[in-house]
C-alpha cells in the first residue's frame, strides 16, 4: 500500500538509502522528524548538506580537514619519516587516542574490493606513492584492517612500495591476542598467528 | 579527541540525534555521505526538509497527508460510524493492510505517558472527541498499544468517550495468542488474557 503522503514517501525512501536502515527504522526516523521543531530538521538537514558540499581533504594525508594541510600533518613535533597507512578517519582517531604513534597518516579512503568494484586507483593510493618517493620517508606501517579486503590492501601496497623505494621499509601492526584477553575465548586464527609471531619474553613485557 | 573537520563534527552530531543511533554509527553513516555524489546527498537532505517543512494533517483523522482531507476520510465507501483509533500512521497502514476494517480512523500521534510528559492535551485527543459528537458515530474500536502507555490512553479515551455520549459504543481489539503461535512459546499474560476472553467455539472459528 503507498502511503497517505508523497512528502513522507520521499523522506522515508531517502532515510532508508543510510546503511543499515530498512524501510520500517525509517519511518520511525521519519515520524521522528515530524515530532520535533522545524528549526532542529533544517538544522538536521543543512548539516548533512554542508559536510557533502563543503568538504576539503588534507592536501598531504587525504584525511578530511577543514584547512588544506590538516592539524596533524602541520604540526612540526611529528615525524615526518614515518607514515601510518589507514583505511579512515575513524582510525586515525583510533590511533591517536593510543597516543603510541607520533609519525603521520595516510588516509586510503577505503580498501580494495573487487567485490564492491573497489580498485587501487579508486582509493588514494597514487598520492601514497608520490609521498614514498619524496626522500623523507624511512618507514611506512600498513594499519588496515585484518580482513580479506584488508590484506589485499597491504599486499598491493606493500609490492608497490618495493617497486617505489627498495630501500624503504614497510611493516604491518602487529595480530594477536587482545590484552586482557582469556585464551579459551580466543578464535583460532588469532591465536594460531599469535604463537606462530610469538616474541622473545623481553621483548613483550616492555611498554 | 575532537575531529579534524567541524563540518565532520556538526554532521556527526546531527546524525547522532536519531533515535537508535549512536556516535559511532553517526560517524559511519556521515562517511556514507561523503562517498556518496553530491546530488544524491542533496536529494537526502532536501526530502526530510521538505517533510517537515511542508507537512499537512488531514482535518478530519489527523493523519499525514498530502491533500486538507486524506483518501480514507475522503472514500464514500467506508463506514462512517466506525471510528479506528489508533496511535500513528504506521498503524492505519497495518491496519489496512489486514483488509478486515472499512470504518474511519483516528490518528492520535502518540500515547499518554507520563514519564515523557505526553498528556491527552499532546494528543489529538480533542479532534477525537469533537468527532464523537458530531451524531454520526456509534462505535469506537480502540486500537492502541498493548502497552501500560497504551491502556492508560485506552481508559482515558473510554471515558471521555462515555461522558460526551453514554450510548456510544467503545469496544477494544481482542487479545490473545497469535494466529499460528504455539502455546509453549506465548508468554503467561498474554496467554492468561486469552483464556479470560475465551469465546464460543461457533464465534471463534468464523472468518
């Protein structure tokens, strides 16, 4: 049955395109909207706009910033020949809260695909390379995620980074077991590579 | 850790502000947005604009609707002395679909609850009573939730329904177990409820 309204129609039809949303969470977001003040969904409406037609990337990591050279990129106490390869903003963020890396990033903007039709050139791997031939860097760490379309990611990188600078060394973060974590609720494959990796007990009880 | 980017941050916190969705789902839908061409992203935020913006209520039901008087309220096929009331669109539609009404509705907007400071005047609970009185009316079937917000607008509404007619007739739709349910899975209530309201075999088996 259509609905009673055109108007609501289009708005739960759009609401229904955000991932994760079928028809029926987005009516509940709709007459959610209709319970609130004008002021607050314009507010709502003109924020998702803005981000879409206003956006900018960090000329240098592809991460999105409001100014041409992002904070971390500006900031002169990084270093500058250590670059953190991740997926996205979400893990750069994740990252800086570990407060462990002091280098840069670089943004991808996703991971290869085939499946999704995500190849290397639809992500930002030509600006990757271009950084990797500048002379500055020594290090690249690959922080993608631990999945099939991850570790493509870093194969392909880490071939081209080869092909860029044979000299130039490229390392992933390291997969094991989670700290606090019990053995027995452990998969399998995790704690396979965590003992096939296994390191020198000095080497695993510094901070 | 604040964002990068205060257009990230804005969208995020007005992403965040549905219901059911939290920070971490708002930033995965904002990156959705950002994938997404700018046209497509316009035509989202446009659609909930316009909802709210150009919203219209049927005069008679209170339901949304695109023209003063909705296509239900507007078909001279159904009854006019049965009123459905129920609590919003989602409703009227499931009831519709079910193909056993030909009556009238109602639509509330909510239900009286007193932990979210929603009483009978939040309510088109006056719209309801003007229509009870208008002598055009015999039954009401009260089809809310079955919910202690749900009975408390039920009671209210039965009466109010008997102080502006005594003769009116205000009836509840049936509860029980479910078409198809097993009896070791229905909950205690529900299936005391069903034993309760038992009814004749003859009136129970008719379509």
């Amino acid at each position: 049955m259509p609905l009673s309204s055109q108007l609501l129609e289009n708005a739960v039809d759009q609401l229904a395109t955000l991932p994760g949303i079928g028809r029926r969470t987005a009516m509940r977001l709709a007459l959610d909207m209709l319970r609130r003040e004008p002021h607050e969904v314009y507010r709502f409406a003109d924020a998702v706009r803005a981000l879409r037609e206003h956006v900018q990337y960090c000329t240098v990591c592809c991460n999105i910033s409001d100014k041409p050279t992002c904070e971390i990129c500006a900031n002169p106490g990084r270093e500058r020949a250590l670059i953190c390869v991740v997926e996205d903003i979400r893990d750069v963020i994740a990252i800086e809260n570990t407060r462990q890396f002091k280098g840069l990033y670089h943004v991808l903007g996703g991971v290869i695909s085939p499946m999704d039709g995500i190849g290397p050139d639809d992500l930002n791997t030509r600006q990757l390379l271009a950084r990797l031939t500048n002379g500055e860097i020594t290090e690249v760490v690959l922080a993608l995620p631990a999945t099939l379309e991850g570790d493509t990611t870093s194969f392909y990188l880490n071939r081209k980074a080869a092909e860029a600078d044979p000299h130039l060394k490229v390392s992933m973060i390291a997969r094991g077991i989670s700290v606090g974590g019990e053995l027995e609720n452990v998969d399998e494959l995790t704690l396979g590579r965590s003992i096939a990796d296994r390191k020198p007990y000095e080497q695993s009880v510094r901070r």
